[in-house]
C-alpha cells in the first residue's frame, strides 16, 4: 500500500476524529454534566454527614469544577478524537477492500459501528461507567484493569469472528458464514461476562434514576463520537478515493496480498 495514501488516510482520519471529539464535547457537556454535578452534590453531602457537620473533610480543589466541565473535558475528548481518529483510519487502510465488496462510505461505517460495539457497548455492558459517589475506592484499580482486559477480549474475539466468517464463507454461503461468526461471538462474550468477576457497589441511597441518566448520557457520548466519525471519515474518504484524486490515494483501495 502506498505510503503517500495511508497519510492521505490518517490526516483525515485525526480531522474526523477532532470533528467527531466536538460533537461528542457538546453531548457530555449538555447532557452529561449535568448528571455528575448532581452525583458530586450526594458526595459532598456524604462526606459532611461523615464528619459530623463540619468541614474538617473538605480540601482545596487543584483543579475547578467549572475548568473540568469545559477546558478539561474539551481537552480529553479532542486529544481522544485525533489518536483514536488516527488509529481508525490505520484500520480502515488495512480492511478498504479486505472485508467485502464495500465502498469507502460503507467501510468507515462499518469500522465505526465494530469500534462502537467493541471497544465501548461489550465492555459497558459488564463494567457501566459509575458517577462520583458510586463505587468503593479500594476497587477502583481492580475494575478499571477489568475494563480494559474486557476491551482487550472484544477487540480479539471481534477480529477472531471475522477471520472465522471469511473461513466459513466457502462452506456456508456468505449470510450463514456472518450468522455463525456472530453467533460465536456472543458465546464467547457471555463466557467472558459469566467468569469475569461483578461488582455491586451502587449504594441504597443513591437515586437510580440519576445512575441510569449517567450511565445513558455516557453511551450518547461514545454513540455521537461514533457515528459523527463514521459519517465524516467516510465523506472525507470518499472524495480521496474516488473523486480521482490521484493514483497515489486510489492505490489505497486496491489490497496488496
């Protein structure tokens, strides 16, 4: 693959991913914010019920809320958008013409739904991200490393599915190939949910309906990060590969081995 039309991809893939970082910015700030000022306000009035009333257990804040909500929330998801924007578009010059008859639109939003399902929907649905005052400090390190070795098991098991279904397409037909890969993919995940260990650590006293809106405002940010990604990746791609933009980029859709 030429090398002039993989950095042709990945600047705009870091350029899709900042975009996409904005408009996920906007849905957690609207949406998401507010649910952890809420979530602080129960915390902050635990700790003084626990010190009696008093405010021996406050400290001085290194950083202000109001600067986490804007500057350092806006600074977390735009550096997220470029690396992961980038990592994208290395995974979309490798797959553009590997995975199926697909054009350039429909292959970043295939690759943008799989990094969705993969990287966020399997493992939030074992390990829900929790707001401030949900969850025991001691276990903080134990379930965030679970979080991340359940993302390392979607991404292989997912990559682990594909080969499997290309394998089986000669036997099976395409569509009873892609059922069955599927198929062993959810197996496998429920194996991995089944044997990796739980936590319950909401307390009685938290309102459920505030953990659920957390929770739901956390999937709209990854889901708007997702597919605004997958819709201007492809947009972008698709005026590269095939508006005759060069050999060099329409090299890129011709997989070599």
């Amino acid at each position: 693959m030429n090398s002039i039309s993989v950095r042709a991809l990945l600047v705009r893939g870091m350029i899709a991913g900042v975009i996409a970082g904005a408009l996920a910015l906007a849905v957690a700030y609207f949406l998401g914010e507010s649910q952890v000022d809420a979530a602080i306000a129960i915390e902050e009035a635990h700790s003084h019920a626990a010190h009696g009333g008093g405010g021996g257990g406050e400290e001085e804040e290194l950083v202000s809320r109001t600067m986490q909500a804007t500057g350092g929330l806006a600074t977390a998801l735009l550096v997220f958008g470029v690396a992961v924007g980038g990592i994208a578009a290395l995974v979309y010059a490798y797959a553009l013409g590997r995975i199926g008859n697909f054009g350039p639109r429909a292959t970043a939003a295939l690759i943008a739904g799989a990094a969705l399902l993969t990287v966020y929907v399997v493992p939030f649905l074992k390990y829900p991200a929790n707001p401030p005052a949900v969850g025991n400090p001691d276990t903080i390190g134990k379930r965030t490393t679970l979080f991340f070795l359940m993302v390392a098991l979607s991404l292989l098991l997912a990559v682990a599915a594909v080969i499997i279904g290309k394998r089986l397409v000669p036997a099976l037909g395409n569509w009873n190939a892609t059922i069955a890969a599927a198929a062993g993919f959810v197996l496998a995940i429920g194996l991995a949910y089944a044997f990796l260990p739980s936590f319950d650590e909401v307390g009685k006293d938290f309102p459920a309906s505030l953990l659920w809106k957390f929770r739901l405002s956390t999937l709209a940010v990854q889901t708007t990060f997702w597919a605004g990604f997958g819709l201007i990746f492809g947009y972008l791609t698709e005026r590269l590969l095939v508006s005759g933009n060069g050999a060099d980029a329409r090299r890129v859709a011709t997989p070599v081995g």
